[in-house]
C-alpha cells in the first residue's frame, strides 16, 4: 500500500508542469489511488495465472 501512494506522489511531482487538476484536490487523490490500486490488482491477477501457468506446464514437462 505504501508503495502504491508513494508512486503516486512520484508520478504527481513528474508530471506537475503538465498537470491539471480541475476538482479538488482530495477528490484527485483519492480516485488516482483508487484506480493506481485497480491497475495494481489487475496486474497481480495476471502475474499469479502466469505462475500457475508456468508452473502446470513444467510439472507437465517433468513428469514425461
């Protein structure tokens, strides 16, 4: 969770000359978490079937 607040606030201060925040700005915040947070579980979904994939696969291999 940490790491995912301080990536956003990395990226905030990257891209402050190019940004522009037309609400609020905890309303910002907390839907540029909110969605940093989706992209993060998505990702971790991909990575785990990946896994099981890889893993399925050489058990498969090894057993022949």
């Amino acid at each position: 969770a940490e790491e995912i607040v301080q990536s956003l606030f990395v990226r905030l201060w990257e891209t402050r000359k190019n940004l522009k925040i037309e609400t609020n700005l905890k309303n910002y915040l907390c839907v540029s978490l909110r969605n940093k947070c989706v992209n993060y579980l998505q990702k971790e979904i991909v990575t785990e079937k990946r896994e099981k994939e890889y893993f399925v696969n050489n058990l498969h291999y090894s057993l022949i």
